[in-house]
C-alpha cells in the first residue's frame, strides 16, 4: 500500500469544509469502544475491519466525497486505500484524527 495517492487534510480543512457543507460525509473508522467514548457529532461510524462490507449502503455513490479519520491518521489511510481500490473516487484521509480535532478545539460528544 502506498499512500502516495491518498488525498490527506488536516483539521482545519476539515473543519472549513465541514462549516460550509454539513451535510459532509465523515466516516470514523475506530473501533467502537473508541467511538463510544468520544466522536464528532454527525459522524458516521463504520470500523476500519467493516468499511468495505458497509460503505454502500451507507454511500452508494462511488462519486460522492467521502472523509475519514481515526484517532490519529493511520487507520483512516487504510480505510481511503480500501474504499480507492473499490472504485469511490474522491477519498480523503484526515491528518490528526480526532485527537487533534480535539486539540483543536473542536467540538466533540463524550
């Protein structure tokens, strides 16, 4: 796997995006335990080892934007790799995750 072709973000961009498209699609690929804990509001929550089996029927569009992001950025690469190679065309992988959404100041759900 090369990351090379992953399209990244940091928190900020995110952030922007997010403020002027709420309807954004951000999908959190933790482990549910971790999602239980904390989590973006209006995420969606499908776990790295599920996305390929889950993501269409929750983004049947393969030419909808899609964003991920874990807890600090490696699992979410993963996860865009995987959704690439499915087909989805536009896949972003977020820098940080949330634990630099937070670090941020960004608003969180606990």
């Amino acid at each position: 796997m090369t990351n090379n072709d992953i399209a990244t973000l940091n928190v900020h961009e995110l952030k922007q995006r997010r403020d002027a498209n709420p309807d954004l699609c951000l999908i959190d690929v933790r482990e549910n335990d971790e999602w239980q804990a904390m989590r973006i509001p209006g995420t969606l929550h499908i776990p790295k080892d599920k996305i390929t089996m889950d993501i269409e029927n929750k983004v049947p569009d393969r030419d909808h934007p899609v964003y991920l992001h874990c807890h600090g950025g490696v699992r979410s690469l993963y996860a865009a790799h995987c959704l690439l190679d499915m087909g989805y065309k536009e896949v972003y992988s977020i820098n940080g995750g949330i634990a630099e959404w937070e670090r941020s100041g960004y608003p969180v759900e606990k």
